[in-house]
C-alpha cells in the first residue's frame, strides 16, 4: 500500500521552510537564519542555498515576494521569499511526523528504562 504522506524533508529544506514560516526573508538573511535556529548544525554555503531555492520554487513549495523593504533598508539585487499554501502544508505535515517520532522514540526509552 502506498503512503500518501510526503518523504521527510532534509534538515537544510526543513530550517528553510521553518526560517519561511516566521516572515519573508532574502536569501543572504535565510542562510543566516537557518544557522542560528540550527544551533550552527545547518550550514547553507550559497550554492546549497540558492540549488535548494530554486528546487522549491520550481515544486511551488515557495515563491519569490514582490513585497520590498523600503528603498534605503534594502539591495535592489535582493530576493525575497515566502511559504506558498503548499510549502505550508510540507512544513505541518513534517512537523507532525517529526511529533510522532518523538512520542515513539520516548516511549521506547521509558519502556526500556523499566525494563
């Protein structure tokens, strides 16, 4: 039987989508963002960060904002993005698998721990 539950997502895709989820952010501000929610654990070098861009706006997981900043805050070179319905919806599913893996993993633990 096939799952209808989408593959779970690379840790560089899900800090992206988490980084998305709080606010539009140019990429130079993603790379940043992913490494300090990740604890450092995430590193984005700019060819891994604009490879994965470009790989979630091609599947519509995200979008390119036509929203700037205002002109003096802002590089007219800069491109900002944002979580489209379906990037959302990735972003919910992963983090309810990420839950149930949690509860399974700490069930097993206690269990173990009784043992």
């Amino acid at each position: 039987m096939a799952s209808h539950e989408p593959p779970p997502l690379k840790p560089a895709v899900l800090f992206l989508l988490v980084s998305l989820a709080a606010g539009e952010k140019h990429g130079y501000a993603l790379r940043k963002d992913v490494g300090s929610r990740s604890g450092g654990n995430v590193r984005l070098g700019p060819a891994t960060l604009y490879r994965t861009l470009a790989a979630l706006l091609a599947d519509g997981t995200i979008e390119e904002s036509d929203r700037r900043p205002a002109p003096e805050l802002d590089d007219e070179r800069r491109r900002y993005y944002r979580l489209t319905d379906r990037g959302r919806r990735l972003l919910g599913a992963e983090v309810t698998r990420l839950e149930k893996l949690a509860a399974t993993a700490r069930a097993v633990i206690l269990q173990r721990g009784r043992a």
